[in-house]
C-alpha cells in the first residue's frame, strides 16, 4: 500500500461558499492554484489508481455518518518558527470532523500524517503563508473583525488527486455520501 502526495481525502466547502474564502487567499496563499478551499482528513493518500478499490470501503463507513452543519468564524495560525506562520480558519464542530476523520482513518490506518503532529489532527481550512508576528497579528484582527460566518452542512467528503507535475491543480475525482437523510 503506497501514500502519494498527489492525492487527499478532504472537506470541501459548496462552491457558492467560496467567495470570502478566496478573496482571503488571493492575497495570502501561493497554493491558491493548487488546492480548492478544503478542510484535509487524508493526506497523503492513495494513488488515484486505488479509489476504485477503496470507494466501497468509504460508502460502506460513511453511510452511518450523520451529515452535520460546519461554520467557519475564527482565525487562528500554526507557528513554524523564523516568524513564518500559516493563517488559518477553525471548521466548528471540530469534535464532529475529528470523529469523521479517525472513523474514515480505520481504512487506510497508513494514511496517518495528519495525526502525527505535535497537537493531533487539528482541523481547518489555511488561508495563506504570512512572515512576521505583528503582521499576522494584525491580519488575523482585521479578518476578524470584518468577517461574515460561512456555514454549510457537510454531507459528502472527497477524494482529490492532481497529476505530479508541480503546476496542475487538485480535482475532485470522487464524491462519497455521508448518511442519507
């Protein structure tokens, strides 16, 4: 079983909730054209000649997963040190999505990276790459201050693979259904 890097099992906000997320990282984020706004679960993940295989296993799964409703309302930041920090958004319920994710992790129990950082999985949706504390201290006042809460019910997550050439983007290549209602 092989992890790539070309490929990730993530959250993905309805696209007619993308406006204010953009607009955020068009200013902020060199990987705007890479990813969509997301929320990772998996990364890495399976080779995208895999998700026939696997896509069973996550409907089987994801069919007793209730779909739940996700806001996006406060900003926080990962700290890499030599004042770099990445600028990101909290999805709320965090407790829902980390269940989400250690459910769907029983698959592919490999696929851990997300776990192993120094806090666990920490949920959220990066905004962009900012170098210097008071500057990002100020940017995360600013959005705060003047950002519109986004929700949207989460009733399906993704599988997402880009080709490995450096340029090409992330795209949806599956869709798997939470419980249906």
């Amino acid at each position: 079983m092989t992890k790539v890097f070309t490929s990730a099992v993530v959250i993905v906000p309805p696209q007619n909730k993308w406006a204010p997320i953009q607009e955020i990282r068009k200013i902020y984020d060199r990987q705007i054209d890479r990813w969509m706004p997301h929320i990772t679960l998996l990364y890495p993940f399976r080779p995208e000649a895999e998700y026939l295989s696997l896509e069973k296993e996550f409907i089987d799964i994801c069919q007793y997963i209730n779909p739940f409703e996700v806001s996006l309302k406060e900003f926080h930041y990962f700290n890499h040190g030599k004042q770099r920090y990445t600028l990101w958004i909290k999805p709320e319920p965090v407790v829902l999505i980390k269940n989400l994710q250690s459910t769907i992790l029983e698959i592919v129990p490999d696929c851990n990276d997300v776990i192993k950082y120094k806090h666990g999985f920490r949920p959220h949706l990066s905004l962009g790459q900012i170098q210097g504390k008071n500057k990002l201290l100020e940017i995360i006042k600013n959005l705060q201050d003047n950002f519109n809460e986004i929700h949207f019910l989460l009733n399906e997550i993704y599988f997402i693979s880009r080709e490995k050439t450096k340029t090409l983007k992330f795209e949806i290549k599956k869709r798997i259904q939470l419980k249906k209602e």
